[in-house]
C-alpha cells in the first residue's frame, strides 16, 4: 500500500494516524504493545498528536509502518 497524505496542519495528523492503525488491521491496545505503552496513554497520544514529542510520534510511525517524506512545494522567492 503507497498511500499519501499532505499535512499542511497539525490538526491533520489524528486522522491520518487513525487511518493508518486501522489500515493495517491494528487496534489502540496493538499500537500501544508495540510501543510498550499502556493503551491509555496510545489512546491520549492518538486523540492529540500535536502535544507528542518528535521521537515518541517516529516510534508511532514506525509501528505503523509509516514513511515520512518532506519536500517542497515550490522554490521560494528572492523577495
């Protein structure tokens, strides 16, 4: 599966994370065994993504079997 989503927000990180656990099959308490948190504290994360820290959201990503990729949108004026 090669889905992809442009994140221009925060906001639209609990959706795409939603939908990635539920693509592969997994439940909160799946997710959080793999990260060897309680499911609690997954469930917190998930419900609001933007207050987790970089590393602990790469973990997230990982288990998920989530790629991230940066790239530009277009070049930036000499303004």
């Amino acid at each position: 599966m090669n889905t992809q989503y442009a994140l221009k927000t925060l906001n639209q990180l609990r959706p795409v994370l939603i939908g990635f656990r539920k693509a592969n099959g997994l439940t909160q308490k799946d997710v959080s065994e793999r990260l060897g948190i309680t499911q609690q504290t997954y469930a917190r994360l998930e419900a609001n993504p933007a207050s987790a820290g970089f590393e602990r959201l790469f973990r997230v990503f990982s288990v998920l079997g989530v790629e991230i990729v940066l790239s530009s949108r277009e070049p930036l004026s000499d303004a």
